[in-house]
C-alpha cells in the first residue's frame, strides 16, 4: 500500500539518507560496509537479532538502523494493508477513543502505519520495547511525523521497556487494540514471558469498557508464529490466521467491557485446524511412509532441531516429537 508523501519524506530523511549516506555504504549493494544477504542472515538474523546488544562489529543503534531500513517499511506497508483490509474492524474501532498498544513496538512501527492511514486521527499509543535504541529510534520518527503533521498533536504516545510497566487501570472508556507486528517471532521470547504478556493483556482487557481487539501480522514461516500460538491459548482463543502475501495475520475481538476472555474457545474443531493449517500446512494430515522416511534419514544426518524439521515438513513442533519418538529416535523424556 503506497505510503504518503509526508512519511516518505521522513523515512527517506531519517534513515534512507542517513545509511546511504554512511562513508561505509557504495549504493544500495552495500551498506554500512557489507552486501544485504549478509546484513539481512547474519547481523540482523532476518529481524530476529537483540537489538539491545552490539554484534558482528556493529553497535545497537547501527543494528536499529539497518533494521528500520531494510525491514521497518516493508512492515509498516504490511500493516497498513491489514488494517485496510479490515477496514470494518478498524473505522469501527476508531469511533471512540482508542488507546493502543504496541507490543514489540520497534521504531513505532504501527503508530506510524496508523497515523498515515487514518489521516488526525486522535488515540492513545504505548508503545513496548526491551531496546532502548530501538525506543530512541522510534520517538525521533515520532517527532518528525508530528512536525510534519502527519500525527494530530493530541495523540498521547507514551513508552516503556516491559508490559509489567503498563497502567492496566488506564482505558477508561476507550476501546483497546493489542497489536503485535512481528513480534512473536524474536528469539529473546521464552515460555515464562509469554504467561507474563497474557497476564498484562487479560488484566487490560477485563478493565476495559469499550471493545477490546488483538491485531497479530508475522511471517508465515511457521515456527515464526509458534509463540503466538502459546499466547492465544494462554489467552483461552483458537487462532484464526489468514494470509496476506508472504505474512499471516490475525485481527480478532477479545473481549467487551467486562466479558471473560476465551469466548472464542467453543470455536469449531474445522475452524480450529483450518487456523493452524495456516501456519503448519500438514498439521493433523496421516504421516506418510515417504515423510518418515524423510524424517529418519534427517534426523541421522544431524538435523535434530524441533523447528527445522517443523518448518521442514510443515508439522507442528509436538507433532515432530510425537513421531521422533514413535520411531525410537527421541526419548520421551527428552522431548
């Protein structure tokens, strides 16, 4: 979807200009000193990297740049295609006070892609991230589109490095939208976290007085969305993804006023396994004998790890251990 005039002008300002512009860049091969696929594999690990830490002889704040300038955009255009997508949900949404929060938020990723899709329009946006560069980041692109009147000066934009900061008392009356652009798919996610977030998300959303909505957008390479599904059922919801391109996403209703989340959870069973379908294409499909074949001499070749073979043979991480140890190659204690 074709970004307007006045945040192509910022990020071409605040980023485009700044990385070309670099002593190490000779044109858009090379940047900051190394080709994309390098930048794009090995520095930014496809967007995955911690953004907190230098690596590879890069600071944070050049990992956040190179990360707004290859990846930010292409994501900023996904979301505002969702949300067009979804026009419904989302005009509807908007005819109240809306308060935001963006969970993994990066440069701001979603406010931006927001704010240019719906021209003055007034909402509340906290934005969630561990990366203090990436938060830096993120207010200066904020401040520029402010200035060139690309976000209403009444829109409230607050920051915090964790979900445990937020106020969960704070809505009021305002409708709430729990977005997540990508962010399932970190590496630095772990089991603990994912109740954690579930926690912060029920407690909002119980709290809440207007309509309470979740917008999850994520590559569609499966293990990418394996903790969003872990989230979802901590939450007591069946996913329901759709594809967009070479995304999947999910906008879904939580809850109204003071409803109990997990109403979704009488979903139909073919409802259920269309969704997960969306991400794992053989889920709950009878194992061939041509696969387990395929499975074994993987395995024996040396690739033991769950998700690769996940990705590999379009199967659920659980429905990879369940058949490693049907054929004697995973012990059941170590699964």
């Amino acid at each position: 979807m074709k970004r307007s005039p006045a945040l192509q002008k910022i990020l071409k300002n605040k980023i485009n200009d700044r990385v070309l512009g670099d002593d190490r860049s000779d044109g858009i091969n090379r940047v900051l000193g190394e080709n994309k696929s390098t930048i794009s594999q090995i520095i930014l690990e496809k967007g995955r990297t911690d953004f907190r830490q230098p690596s590879h002889g890069y600071s944070a704040a050049e990992k956040v740049l190179l990360y707004s300038y290859f990846n930010m955009k292409t994501h900023i255009d996904t979301c505002k295609s969702v949300l067009e997508k979804q026009k419904h949900i989302s005009d509807k949404i908007l005819d109240d006070n809306l308060h935001i929060y963006d969970i993994g938020c990066g440069p701001f990723t979603v406010g931006l892609a927001f704010a240019d899709l719906f021209k003055n329009q007034i909402f509340d946006y906290t934005c969630i991230d561990n990366s203090d560069e990436m938060l830096k980041m993120g207010r200066k692109l904020w401040k520029h589109s402010s200035n060139e009147g690309l976000i209403d000066s009444n829109v409230r934009q607050v920051s915090h490095n964790h979900w445990d900061s937020i106020n969960t008392g704070a809505n009021q009356n305002k409708n709430v939208l729990f977005t997540f652009s990508y962010f399932f798919a970190t590496k630095q996610l772990n089991d603990a976290d994912i109740k954690s977030l579930a926690r912060v998300v029920k407690s909002i959303s119980k709290k809440a007085k207007g309509s309470v909505y979740l917008l999850h957008i994520n590559s569609s390479y499966g293990p990418a969305n394996t903790n969003y599904l872990k989230f979802m059922d901590e939450l007591g919801f069946e996913p329901n993804l759709k594809s967009s391109n070479n995304s999947v996403y999910e906008f879904v209703k939580l809850s109204v006023g003071s409803s109990n989340l997990g109403s979704n959870s009488d979903i139909d069973y073919a409802k259920r396994i269309e969704g997960i379908r969306k991400v794992y294409a053989n889920a709950y499909n009878k194992w061939t004998e041509e696969e387990e074949i395929s499975l074994v001499r993987d395995f024996n070749l040396g690739i033991t790890c769950i998700n690769t073979l996940s990705n590999r043979f379009s199967r659920q991480p659980s429905a990879i251990e369940s058949r490693l140890i049907k054929l004697n190659l995973l012990d059941q204690d170590a699964a």
